[in-house]
C-alpha cells in the first residue's frame, strides 16, 4: 500500500484503482470527484455541509445520525424510500389526505 501524510499538495488521482483504500484524518474539502465508483463504501463522522451530489445512486444506501437539515432532493427516484422506517409514498399519502381534508374544510 502506498502511503502519502502530513502533505498539504494537491492530489490528482486519474485512471485509478485504489480499491480498499483508508482515508482517516484528510481534509478533502473543495474537492471534486467526477465518474468514481464509491459502491459498498463506508462514511463516518464525514461532514458533507454545502456539498452537491448529481447524477448519483445511491439505492440501498442506509444514512444513520445524519443532521439533513436544509437538504434539497428534486428530481430523485424514491421508490421504497423510507424515513424512520416509514416509505416516503406512504408519507406524501398521508400528507395528500391532509391537504384534501384542509380544502374541504375550508370550503
């Protein structure tokens, strides 16, 4: 295993494999990572704050302890989505009931 520490150099990594790599410690902030596979990879104690993520899969991904405050998720595909154990289509369900309730309430 290769090893780089204590570089404050930019690195440009291209035409790679670098399966089973460790990263502890590594400020990676303003970085950009085009056309990377990270399937079956694992995050912790990552800060992703002002981060964007386009074009992504991430189907079957699991997010515990995640702070997702202000996050904005348009055009994603959420089939079998769930919040809190709850599937998303159930929630906006529910939410539509509420709304439909709401107007005829109100009428």
């Amino acid at each position: 295993m290769t090893a780089i520490a204590n570089t404050r150099e930019p690195l440009k990594v291209t035409d790679s494999i670098v399966t089973n790599a460790v990263f502890d410690n590594v400020n990676m902030s303003n970085s950009r990572f085009d056309n990377v596979n990270l399937s079956v990879t694992r995050f912790g104690k990552v800060n992703l704050s002002n981060a964007a993520i386009e074009d992504a899969n991430v189907s079957n991904a699991t997010f515990r302890n995640v702070n997702m405050s202000n996050v904005d998720i348009s055009n994603a595909q959420t089939a079998g989505m769930r919040i809190n154990g709850i599937l998303l289509s159930d929630l906006f369900a529910a939410y539509g009931k509420v709304l439909a309730a709401g107007e005829t309430a109100a009428e």
